[in-house]
C-alpha cells in the first residue's frame, strides 16, 4: 500500500517505483537509503524482472520487515529491460492514488534527503504553474565506484549536461534527465495513456512529455550517489568519451539517431493531436530530417534549435545526423 508521507508538518502521498535485476549486491543499501530518508514513511513498489540471483530474497526480507510500505509485483515474465521495467512500474502506479512517484535504480544510494528536497521543488513548481499541469523534477548526481568512492562530485558538470534547457525541441535530440533522480506528479503519469513501442529510454520519453505538455526543473546539486561498477546498463561517461566513441564507432551512431527518429515519430502518431502547434511543427520538421540533404538539416536543425548541451556535440550532430 502506498505510504503517508509527513514532512515538516505537511501530509503528502508519495510511492517510490524500483526496477530490479540481478542486483543482490547494492539493492539492500539502496531500500536503506529510501526508507531512512527524512521524509518519513515513504512506500515502495518494487518489480523484480526475473532476476536468477538472490535479488528476489532481499525484496522479500523487505518486504516481511515493512509490511505495507515494501511490496513488489509479481511478475510472471521479463519485461525485456530497465527500461519496459521502468514502464511496467509506471503502467500499474496509475492505478495508485498517490500524487507523485519517484524512480529508482536498484544499486545507488540516495543521499538522506533527496524526497525531500524533490517534494519542496514539486511543491515550488504546483504553486507557480498549478496542481494540474505536468511536471517533472530531477537532479544532479556523484558519481562514485562500486565501493561508493566519489568519483565525480557532478555529474551534470562532468558531462556537461544543459539540465536548464528545457525546451522541447532540445529533449527531441538529447535526454538531459537521469531517470534515478526523478520524481513526477500525477497529471504527468496521467499523460502515459499509452506505453510507447519505440523509446530510448523510459527516463527520456518522460522528458519529451513533460517539455511538450508541462514543466521541468533541476534541483542543481547531487542527491543520489551514482554507482558504477561495470554492469549499470546506463553508466556514466564524459562527453569527451561519448564524443570518441561516436567517431570509432560510426554504425553504432547511425543506430542511436535511427532509435531517436523512431522515438520522434512515435511520439507524433501518440500525441500528434494534443501538442501545442509550434511543438508539432518542430517535431515534424525534426522527423524531415532523414529527407533532407546536408545543407538543408543543418538549417533545420540550427532554425529549428535543435541544438545539445555543447556546440562540439551540435556540430557533431550536424555533420551526421
């Protein structure tokens, strides 16, 4: 059941949503960091995605010890990936009265008051826009090693993330939000009618939705510790390195932009009556692109500002798009 949640006097409803696999080394660390935050009471759904190791004993240890604030789904398949996890997780929140969710990743650490902080910006955000309009607030994060050494203090400096830059037409080309971060509300859930069959990634769909139909914001300092110990199926790398593996690695390329043209037509034919006139049109003009000749997209694309975190990355963009 979901948790009451009480903060500095305040009554709120938050459940948080947790995608595990195969993740018996971290996911206890993590349910601590959750459920000792200072935001108290806070629930957790968790679905386990079939995991072979002893990830599903944890959850049930959880669960015994916090009867009704631990519960997990009883998946009888693999969803195929964090990411249909993700929405696997989301699909049946709908179903939960809770105004916000958060997601999270089986092995990081979040620091003691990252809901906290995230409900104070959510609550920030409701009293300048309204209670029902879609809205999304993420953070910055550490990165750290598999022992939870700092890495990074930043993630969002060490890769030169543009986490204030959310017009719509920049989440069409690039995801600025890291999906352990994240908390939405309701109105937001309520825009994921129907779960898209092309996406990169969970994190990012709901980026592109929440740019198109409501508001973003960053919180600009790290609350979850970031771990990477070689098996995070997103980890962390600088732009410098994603830059050279782009370049070694032009097939690889050419299939990212292909997945991210997908994810834009799939969008269109989802949302394509909804959107606000000028979101369609970029989106449109964005999807055109494949037609077009060398000089045409780069006009596209810098009219259109379909432009990432750094000029090297929009130029990078140009010339292989």
């Amino acid at each position: 059941m979901p948790g009451t949640i009480e903060g500095k006097g305040e009554m709120s409803m938050v459940t948080v949503l947790l995608a595990s696999y195969n993740g018996e080394k971290y996911i206890a660390a993590q349910l601590e960091s959750v459920l000792n935050q200072t935001l108290s009471g806070l629930s957790v759904l968790i679905s386990d995605d079939l995991s072979s190791d002893g990830t599903p004993a944890v959850i049930k240890e959880y669960e015994a010890r916090y009867p009704g604030r631990v519960r997990s789904l009883e998946n009888s398949r693999s969803s195929g990936g964090a990411r249909n996890n993700f929405f696997r997780l989301l699909k049946e929140a709908a179903h939960l009265p809770d105004p916000y969710v958060m997601l999270c990743d089986q092995d990081d650490v979040w620091l003691p008051d990252k809901a906290e902080a995230a409900l104070a910006e959510m609550k920030a955000m409701e009293a300048k826009w309204g209670e029902g309009v879609p809205l999304l607030v993420h953070s910055d994060l550490s990165v750290t090693d598999k022992d939870g050494g700092i890495l990074h203090k930043s993630m969002v400096k060490y890769q030169k993330i543009a986490v204030h830059d959310n017009r719509f037409s920049h989440y069409l080309v690039e995801n600025n939000i890291t999906g352990n971060t994240v908390m939405i509300n309701r109105p937001l859930l309520q825009l994921l009618k129907e779960f898209p069959e092309e996406c990169v990634m969970h994190d990012w769909w709901l980026g592109l939705l929440a740019s198109c139909f409501g508001k973003i914001s960053c919180i600009d300092r790290p609350l979850v510790l970031y771990r990477q110990h070689g098996d995070n199926q997103v980890g962390s790398k600088s732009g410098r390195q994603q830059y050279a593996e782009r370049l070694q690695n032009r097939e690889k390329a050419r299939e990212n932009y292909r997945k991210m043209f997908a994810q834009a037509r799939q969008f269109l034919k989802l949302y394509g009556n909804e959107m606000p006139e000028k979101n369609r049109r970029t989106l449109e003009h964005f999807i055109g692109l494949e037609e077009k000749n060398r000089a045409e997209k780069i006009y596209t694309i810098w009219k259109y500002r379909l432009v990432k975190s750094t000029p090297v990355r929009t130029l990078g963009q140009m010339l292989s798009i």
